[in-house]
C-alpha cells in the first residue's frame, strides 16, 4: 500500500518527469523599465526601481530654447527646439502627433506694464521635427498671455491672460483705494484662439471669460455689485487677497494653472493670489459668460475667498498646478493639485467634487463640498516649496511630482516614496551641466509624464540621441549601458560578480565564486535548461495511438521503435531502459529504487564501454541525496522512513511494508471512529499511475544539479 505521503511525493515527482519547463530555466536578461542608485550624482537620472513606470518626461528648463522628452533611463527621445529661439518657458504640453504646445516669453522682450512671475506672451504650435506649426502673440499694455495654456479637444488653444484695469476703473468696481497701484489692476482673463488652419489667416479669439464680469464687494453699497460679504459664493470678491499675498499687488488673482474636463466641459483654474481653484463653464457661449452663467460652478481650497471659513479652513496654501484625473485612472474625475506652501514641506491633496449635470454639491452654509481633501501626501523636505512646481496623476494612481525650484521630477506614490528620480541637467546658461556637479542649477515651471500607451505618441518615431548630462566614462567601450549601469560610471554592472555582465547573464544570482560558463550559468546546466547529453539521435518513431510522438521515450540508437498500445504513451510501469547496447526497448520491472548497475542514472539506459562517466560530465555534488544510509535498497532522496532496522522488507518509500487483511467485498474507502475516510490503493492502482522509481531517482538527480531543494519537493524540512 502506497500511504498518502507518499502517494503526494509520487505526484510531485511526476509533475516534474512530465512538465515540459525546464528545471532552472535560463533566458536571456530583459532590460529593466529602470534600476539604478547614483548616490553621488546630480544631475540625470539620479534614483529608480522596480515600482518606476515606464515612460518619457517633458523637460523644459526655464533658461533653455529647446525642449526634451527623455525617457525612464534619462536618455532623449525627443527634441523641439523652439521656431523663435526663445526661452522664459513656462508650460510644455505634448499634443496629438508628437506636436508640443510651448509657452515662454517673446524676443525681444516685450515693453509693458504687464510684467510680473510667469509673464509669458508667446504660444508656440511646434511640430515633432522642430517646425513651427503656428503661433500666437499677446504682450500688450491691456492683455498679455502668463502662465498656461492648453489645447482643446477641437484643436483650439486657451490660456490664462492678464487684463488691464485702470486704478480709477478698478475703484469703481468697488476696490479698495488702499491697494491700487497707479499700475492699476489686474484680473485675469480665459482667451480662446482658433488657429490659422480654421480661419483662412491669423489666429483668431472665439471665445473669451473675464474675472471682472463676476465680482461681488462689500465696501460701497452704491455700487452695483454691492453685497453683504460671503453672500455671493459663486462671485469673487475684488478685496480679497490670499493671507500670503501682498494685498496692493496689481497681479491680484495671479492665476497660474488651467485643465479642461473633456466630458463636461469645465475649465479647472488655479489661483495662487486668492488662494483657491474654481471651475467655469467654457460649454456656454461668450455673450453667457459675461453674466451669471459664466459664474464659479466650484471653487474649493480656501472658503474664507467667499466668507465661508478662515485660514483654518484652507487647504491650498499658494498652490499650483489643478488638474482633472483622466478617466481610466484611479480616481478619475477627481481633483489633484500642488498646495506649495509658504515655508515647511509642500502638500499634493485628491479631491471629489461631486457634478449632478447642473450643478457642483454645496453644504447647507453655501460652502462647497468636500469640506476635507480624499487623499493628501506631504512630500519629502524640499519639493516644490512656495514657488511654482505641481503633480500629475500617473495610470498606477501614484504621483509625477515637479520640484520647480530644484528643477528635478519624481515619482513617487502617496506616502512620499520616490520610485524614479531625475535632476534636470540644464544649468542658467541653457547649457548642459555635468552628471556629478550641477552648479547654478535652471528652474522648471513644470513637468509632464507621458506613458507609452498615450495616444498622442501615435505614429511617433522615438529615436534615442544620448543624454543632456555629461560624464566620465569609466568604461568608454560604446556599450549602452543605460539601464545596466546602477552606479552611473558607464559601466554594466555585474551583480553576482561571476565575471559575467547583467546584461548577457542568463543566471543572474550564481552563489559566490561558482564556475560558470560564458552565459553565467553553472556549466551542467545548458542555457536552454535541458541536459546537453540527453539529446535523441536518429529517427525515432513512436506509436501510442495517435499522430504524436511518444511522450516518456528515452535515448535509444537510430531507429529504435517504441510501442505501448495505450493512449498516453506510458508503460505500465512507466520506464523504458535499452537491454545492455542492443538497441531493444525493454520494461524496467525493478521497482526498488535503486539504479542498476551499469545504466545511466539520469536516462537508465546502459552505458557503453569508454572512460568512466566523470571524466566526461561534471561532477555534482548531491548532498549525499542519492546515498542509502539505512541500506534498505532505497535512496536517502526517496527514503521516507530513514533510519529502518536492518533486514526489514519496505516499500518504495523506503518504509517497512504492512501486512494487509484479508481482501472483503465492499467499497473501496472506509469510515474510522471519527468519521474520517481512509482510501486504500492497491499496488496495481500505484502502478497505473506511471511512476517508475527508476524515473524518480532520474528526475530527482536532475532536480538536485538544478539547485532544486528536495526537502521542499517532498513537503519537508531541509
């Protein structure tokens, strides 16, 4: 009777006899998306591990006139220098085709009053080979484009711009006379532009919202907008200032971010002067957006801006970058932005505004919901503190975060761990710094991540041109030794110090100071993970039924016939062996497990005469798994029941066999006293299952050579 114990090691083995994977399978090294750690690096790709996602970053240092996609492993992509040759740039948006939006400031530097942090004036069209596409200009004394812009689903461009006030107009609107400059004031405005293709000629405005068509204030009830403070949510009070914004400032509302929901239509807009995002509805018409249509669906951040709170309330602390989650994200719909903060760690906070199809949920008091953020992360010390910066949602839910002021990127997820690290390597001058120094390092306003599946890459050619940092090659063979190269010396890594490089290793993890051959491999092990000496020669039919070859024959001479007249291919005993060099395949009927003198152990057919098998194989060193201690005729690797008395008779287990009852009719399974179901197998049910021990001890000598652990295979301890 074979015990249930055993019956499960019988199992195991023949799962390994029978498996068509090999028992180390070995292939070639696969690049990793990213995999280094350059501690004394500054500039490049600086950090990455296994969570970084795959992708390209847009860069775009504020002192340089070209833009760079660069991917996961720091290596450019992509790059558009600009049509004008200007810098100052702000945003840089990739655009269906490889196209880039590119925002900076025009050259010659335009003479205007309207000069202040992230003036821009110029919006660039650029196609992926560098050619401009088209353009649009606005710096004059009443308007003048800042910040960001973005392009619209039907191909036109919106931008924030600021819109010139006069001090008188600005009291006559009911502002404060205390905090008006003689250079006036001014609110911001949303400017729509169709671009030449549309309109036969120059870009033209189609469609425009004006912050000073929705203003409330509470100082002179003579005046039209005149109401009592916080009765008006949905209006911007004109005398209100962030608590960390100077309040005579003309830049009043200094709104620094844009983001357009594709589904409903809204235009996100980060305010860093008031201290707050709203949401307008850009899905009505101009001549609508000038009354109480064009009103804040939204606002949130700051409820003391509508006299719904005070600064304990407040959320955004001039705060950049507002952005919807696309859909297909985690979370989408929802709300991130960068809370900068004036001194301490920056914030990125996730929000749900909740949209019925006509309007934005608000609490009883007139303040809308949420009153908390769903999800907020303070970042490590140093990222993005007061000035510019932001965050972007990635498809894993975790965060690309731009530190504007350290112009560097990161990945990171929402507990602040940094999975990719990247400093940009533009210094002032717009040139490139070095990999180890990074003196006078360039600013970003911010960043952007773009993932291989993005649509806007379609029909892209992405061609790797090299790095923007320089270093020392420490191993200038011309290898690409990016993504091998951990440290950042220019050399690939050798991990396991076998004398072969990662990036040719097929087994990356050889204990120390093991032989291995030119793929890093152990040499009994092929490369391919099968047995070079194991190979069939000849032509060697197989008949079982079907059209298939055999599927357990062993080695045999050329034109040697296998026949089992069953479905499967097996003998009953599972085992074929050759009967001493005459090429006959013969049954195997030994089911002591032990090897018989004179054949193979790994394939039990019979040696011919030539030197002894260890000059030509290398010796293995087994553990003493194939040893017979208790010298029951029953190898330790298949001895269950080690330590038998001398002389006892034992099963193929290796344990004393018990002496059965008689034989009664009945069912095959009985019931003990305690209800459990004993199943007895009889020796013909054990040899039905085609198990050999000649073929177990073969699998298990492989087993061994492989490095398997048999007390793992067998469900016990080693």
């Amino acid at each position: 009777m074979i015990t249930p114990r055993a019956t499960a090691a019988l199992f195991v083995l023949m799962l390994l006899l029978t498996t068509s994977a090999p028992l180390a399978a070995a292939a070639p090294p696969e690049a990793p998306v990213c995999e280094m750690m350059r501690m004394h690096a500054k500039s490049g790709v600086l950090y990455c591990d296994d969570r970084t996602v795959e992708g390209y970053a847009i860069v775009a240092a504020m002192e340089d006139t070209d833009t760079f996609l660069v991917d996961q492993r720091g290596e450019v992509m992509l790059t558009w220098p600009s049509p004008s040759g200007t810098e100052g740039t702000t945003v840089a948006r990739l655009l269906d085709g490889g196209r880039l939006l590119r925002a900076s400031v025009p050259s010659p530097t335009p003479t205007t009053d309207l000069s202040a942090g992230g003036e821009t004036g110029l919006i660039e069209i650029i196609a992926h080979d560098g050619s401009l596409v088209w353009s649009i200009e606005l710096a004059t004394d009443e308007y003048r484009f800042h910040h960001d812009a973005l392009m619209l689903p039907n191909g036109n461009v919106v931008a924030i711009a600021w819109e010139y006030i006069s001090r008188d107009d600005a009291i006559a609107l009911g502002r404060d006379e205390a905090n008006v400059m003689e250079r006036g004031l001014w609110a911001d405005a949303l400017l729509e532009y169709a671009p030449p293709v549309f309109t036969g000629g120059e870009p033209q405005l189609v469609w425009s919202w004006h912050a000073k068509d929705h203003l409330t204030q509470s100082l002179d009830s003579g005046k039209p907008n005149y109401a009592v403070a916080g009765s008006q949510p949905t209006r911007l009070d004109i005398n209100y200032r962030g608590p960390n914004n100077v309040p005579s400032d003309p830049d009043w509302m200094h709104c620094n971010g844009l983001d357009h929901d594709p589904i409903n239509d809204h235009l996100l807009v980060s305010c860093r002067g008031t201290e707050e995002i709203f949401i307008v509805d850009h899905g009505i018409p101009t001549r609508a957006a000038e009354g109480s249509d064009g009103d804040l669906l939204w606002r949130w951040g700051n409820p003391a801006a509508y006299g719904r709170g005070n600064e304990s309330d407040q959320y955004t602390v001039t705060q950049h970058d507002a952005r919807f989650i696309p859909q297909g994200y985690p979370h989408a719909g929802d709300i991130t932005v960068f809370s900068n903060g004036v001194t301490g760690d920056s914030t990125v906070h996730r929000v749900s505004p909740v949209w019925n199809g006509s309007a934005y949920a608000s609490f009883p008091n007139g303040s809308f919901a949420p009153y908390a953020p769903q999800q907020s992360v303070q970042l490590p010390s140093g990222w993005g503190p007061r000035f510019m910066s932001g965050a972007q949602t990635l498809s894993t839910g975790d965060l690309f975060v731009t530190d504007a002021m350290g112009a560097r990127y990161a990945q990171m997820d929402w507990n602040g761990s940094i999975a990719w690290e990247y400093n940009t390597p533009i210094n002032v001058y717009g040139t490139s710094s070095d990999r180890d120094r990074r003196l006078a390092p360039s600013q970003v306003f911010r960043g952007e991540f773009i993932e291989p599946t993005d649509a806007r890459l379609n029909g892209v050619t992405l061609t790797p041109s090299g790095y923007l940092e320089t270093w020392t090659d420490a191993c200038d063979d011309g290898e690409h030794d990016i993504p091998w190269d951990k440290d950042g010396d220019g050399c690939i890594d050798d991990d396991d110090d076998d004398g072969v490089l990662n990036n040719v290793d097929e087994c990356p993890e050889s204990p120390f100071g093991a032989e291995v051959d030119e793929l890093g491999c152990p040499p009994a092990i092929n490369p391919n993970g099968t047995d070079e000496g194991n190979e069939t020669e000849g032509n060697t039919t197989g008949t079982n039924g079907t059209d298939d070859p055999p599927s357990n024959t062993s080695d045999v001479d050329d034109n040697a016939t296998v026949e089992d007249g069953s479905d499967n291919g097996a003998s009953s005993e599972n085992e074929t062996s050759v009967d001493n060099g005459t090429g006959n395949a013969t049954t195997n009927e030994n089911n002591s497990g032990i090897v018989e003198e004179g054949t193979n152990a790994n394939t039990n057919e019979t040696l011919e005469e030539g030197p002894p098998a260890e000059e030509n194989e290398p010796t293995v060193d087994t553990g003493g798994a194939l040893d017979d201690d208790d010298m029951d005729g029953v190898v330790n690797i298949l001895d269950l029941c080690a330590g038998t008395p001398a002389d006892t008779e034992v099963d193929a287990t290796g344990c004393a066999v018990q002496v059965e009852p008689p034989a009664v009719d009945g069912p095959p399974s009985t019931t003990d006293d305690k209800g459990d179901t004993t199943i007895t197998t009889s020796e013909d049910d054990a040899a039905a299952a085609g198990v050999g021990i000649g073929a177990m001890a073969a699998a298990l000598a492989v087993a061994v050579v492989a490095g398997v652990g048999v007390g793992l295979l067998l469900g016990r301890r080693p």
